[in-house]
C-alpha cells in the first residue's frame, strides 16, 4: 500500500508500507536481548526464560541482575493496537511492564543507547511504522529499496533516495516533500 507518492518531471517516487518486513530480532545482529512476556501476544523471549517461575517483575529482575551487565525495562501500552517502550506509558488500565531488554556488551556508554533503539525499532516493527519506496523514470522502475523502520526521514529512507541517480532538481524535491 502506497503511504506517499510524489511526481517531479517524469520521475516517480512511492513511498510503500513495507507489509513484509523483517522482524528486528531477526533482521539484524542485535546487541540486547528481548526477554518479554505477555499473556495475548507471542513475543521474542531470546533466552528463553521461564517467567512462571517468578511473582513479579522484581524477582525477575533480581534473577537477571547477576547474569547481564545492563538490563532495561520493557513497558507495553495496548489500546487498538500495541506500541512498547523503555519508558512507562503512566496508563494503569493499558499498558505495564511486559519484560527487559538485557545484554552483557559494553560499548563505550553507548549501551544503554543502543538498547532503547532496539526497542524503538522492535515498537517500528510491531506498529507497522515499516516502510520502503520505488522510484520509476516513464513508468520503469529505476531504483527500489525496503526495510526502513521508522519515520521517512530518520529511518534511513531519505538518506538512500539522497544518494540515488536523480537529477539534483528531482533528488531536492522528492526530500523535501517526504
């Protein structure tokens, strides 16, 4: 399904949800490890822990702790749809703590950094905030590319079509209208 579609000369650029997506976790070599939980949604528990050995999200914390060197709360708001974060969404009746975000890399205080990423683009993923474009020349496709988590410009989308082979004129055009 076509998000945007703009025309500069006879130069086409479609922005398309990108409904085939990859999901993250398996997508890309991930630093953090997803460990979540939830009782209507089959979601990544990459170290395949056993949450009904637990009571609380503290003591699975506590169980955590000794193991990885960082360790992030995963927080889930599900209203018509699921969105995630590493920060709480202050709504007691839709959303809660649904598991961690862990791993034992340290990248130069970065780590924490990169963890919140992960969850950013694994909340991209589970929005459908996945997108990809089409550029035709005529009618023909010219160049292609999908697998953009992310708004059209922060995603890398904008970047790729700024290295594409278009006139300077349309290339200008088409980022500033996305």
């Amino acid at each position: 399904m076509t998000d945007k579609s703009l025309t500069h000369g006879n130069y086409q650029l479609d922005i398309i949800i990108d409904d085939m997506a990859e999901s993250p976790i398996t997508a890309f070599d991930n630093v953090g490890q997803m460990v979540l939980k939830h009782r209507k949604y089959d979601l990544p528990n990459e170290i395949d822990l056993d949450f009904d050995s637990f009571l609380s999200w503290d003591e699975v914390f506590d169980f955590l702790y000794p193991k990885y060197k960082f360790i992030l709360p995963v927080f889930m708001y599900d209203h018509s749809g699921i969105t995630i974060s590493t920060n709480p969404f202050n709504d007691p009746w839709d959303s809660g703590q649904i598991g961690f975000i862990v791993t034992n890399e340290c990248h130069e205080g970065k780590t924490l950094i990169i963890l919140r990423n992960e969850v950013e683009m694994l909340d991209h993923y589970l929005t459908g905030n996945c997108y990809g474009f089409r550029i035709t020349k005529d009618g023909e496709e010219i160049d292609a590319c999908f697998g953009f988590y992310g708004d059209h410009k922060s995603s890398g989308l904008a970047e790729h079509i700024s290295c594409s082979d278009l006139p300077s004129e349309t290339k200008q055009f088409f980022l500033e209208n996305i």
